[in-house]
C-alpha cells in the first residue's frame, strides 16, 4: 500500500551546497608522501586505501609491488603469461605460477610433477629467489628398507649428478632385491 511519503519512507535528499561539489575530485593524489597515483577514497590510493580497511593504517613505509604485464592472482599465487621462448619450462603451458617459473628459470629445467615450489616466508606473492626452495614430493610405495635404500639412490641420481664415483645408475633388473638393480659408475 502507498503512503503520502513513499513506498520506503521519506524521500532524503542532500542539501543543496553538496550537490554543487562533485562527489569525486578529478586529478587529486594519494595521501601518502610520494605516492602519485591517483585518489580513490579518504585520501588514498586504491592500494594504500586497501591497507587502510585491513591494517587500520596506509603502511606508507611498506612499498607496493608493481605489477607489469598482464597477470593476475589466482588462489593467492601471482599467475604470469609465459613468453613463447620460455614456455619449453613449463610444459609449453601459455600461462603459469610466477614461483614456478622463477624456479625453472633458476635451475634452467622444467620442474618435474613430483616437485613443488615453496615460500619460505609463507607471503605467496613474494617470488623472489632467495624466497623460493624446491621441494620434492615424490614419497616412496611400501616400507622396505630395500625400497628405501633404492628410492634414497635414485634421489641422489637426480639432485646430484656431480657425486662421481659413487653415482648409480638405475637398471632395474627385477623388483626384489631392490639394489641388484644398481651398479657403479665411474
């Protein structure tokens, strides 16, 4: 039913001095001291004004990454395009983890299925080098110490090659007798 003020109530409106001043000033700044990008609300930037509504302060000190090119986060992760001329690293994939490859880049191979990229200090978007490790999460089947032993020499083959003489190469004969497999290489 209709009342004289309304189907919500009283229509408000603002006074009239507010509806002279534009609700959003054109070509104003950030607040924060060398800054310059452009005003969003309260006197910051998109991104200081983001710091604001977490942290309760801008973390002006805290310097904003800059993000070049055309990527985007994805469950927390920075995703890039990959160039043509790289994509050989990544499983010719056109788009990928930024940790992943800055890794593969580092070691100059494609990271195998079994290998994850870690953040040492947790922070996702920090793909910095010496924030990265390579993990291995290859676990062997069953409990053998045989199994065991074996899975440690084939570890060892694939992370360092450069350990010379005591090097195994794997030719695995048969399942039991799990070193039978393994002879010496010079």
């Amino acid at each position: 039913m209709e009342t004289p003020l309304g189907k919500r109530g009283p229509k408000r409106s603002l006074p009239r001095a507010k509806l002279d001043t534009p609700l959003r000033t054109r070509g104003r700044l950030c607040a924060v001291p060398d800054c310059g990008r452009p005003h969003k609300a309260r006197g910051y930037c998109a991104a200081h004004y983001k710091r604001f509504l977490k942290a309760g302060d801008a973390q002006a000190r805290v310097p904003i990454r800059e993000v070049e090119g055309n990527g985007h986060l994805n469950h927390g992760y920075f995703t890039v395009p990959v160039p043509r001329s790289q994509r050989y690293l990544v499983g010719g994939t056109a788009k990928v983890g930024e940790h992943r490859l800055v890794m593969a880049l580092h070691l100059g191979r494609p990271l195998q299925p079994d290998e994850v990229v870690h953040h040492k200090n947790g922070r996702r978007t920090d793909n910095r080098i010496e924030n990265l490790e390579l993990w291995s999460t290859c676990h062997p089947k069953g409990q053998r110490v045989s199994d065991l032993i074996a899975f440690g020499l084939e570890m060892l083959a694939r992370y360092t090659p450069e350990i010379g003489q005591w090097a195994l190469k794997a030719t695995r004969v048969e399942r039991s007798g799990a070193l039978a497999g393994y002879e010496k290489v010079p």
